[in-house]
C-alpha cells in the first residue's frame, strides 16, 4: 500500500469511524484510496482539497437557494470525482501556484 493510499484510507476511514457512517459512507474510503492510488501522496492532498471545497460550495449554493437544509445528505462521490478529474488537468499547476505562493 502506497503512501498516499495510507493517508486516504486513515483520513476518510477515520471520519467514517468517529461518524458512525453519518459524514461519509463506505464507497467514499474506496473512492478516496482509488484517488492516492493515481495521484500518490502530493496531489492527493490538490484532489482531496478541490473535493472539498466543491462540496462545500454548492452545499452552500443549495442552502442559500433553500433546495437543501441541514439535514440534507449531499452525496460526496460526485465530488471527489470531479476533484480528481480537476486534478488530472490542473493538479501539477495549481501545485506550482500554491508553493510559489508560498514562497513569496
């Protein structure tokens, strides 16, 4: 198992466990090891990150719209997707970015 397959598998599987199921389910542990398995460790973090922030927003977006409450269930699947897709092609620049960034 890869580094990046560890960090995953700890990071999703550790919100699946301290939820009780409630934050992620199970398919997101695999689909969240399926991502370490393509971007290694680096850009696992980018994949991860853009996942979240996705998520979030149009959480936010259906909020404000009153299409959701809080206690609507959002699946996180098609987000982690569109993270990794958004990784394929942007990963590698918006990593140059963020530690230029950095660097400054």
């Amino acid at each position: 198992m890869s580094i990046g397959a560890l960090i995953a598998f700890l990071f999703f599987g550790g919100q699946y466990f301290i939820s009780k199921g409630k934050w992620l389910g199970e398919g997101d542990i695999y689909v969240g090891i399926a991502m370490a398995m393509i971007f290694g460790w680096k850009l696992l973090l980018i994949a991860m990150s853009l996942s979240y922030f996705l998520g979030a927003f149009v959480s936010i977006i259906m909020l404000l719209s009153k299409k959701a409450s809080g206690k609507t269930q959002v699946p996180f699947a098609p987000f982690m997707v569109l993270g990794t897709f958004l990784t394929i092609f942007f990963g590698e620049r918006i990593m140059a970015w963020y530690l230029a960034f950095l660097t400054f």
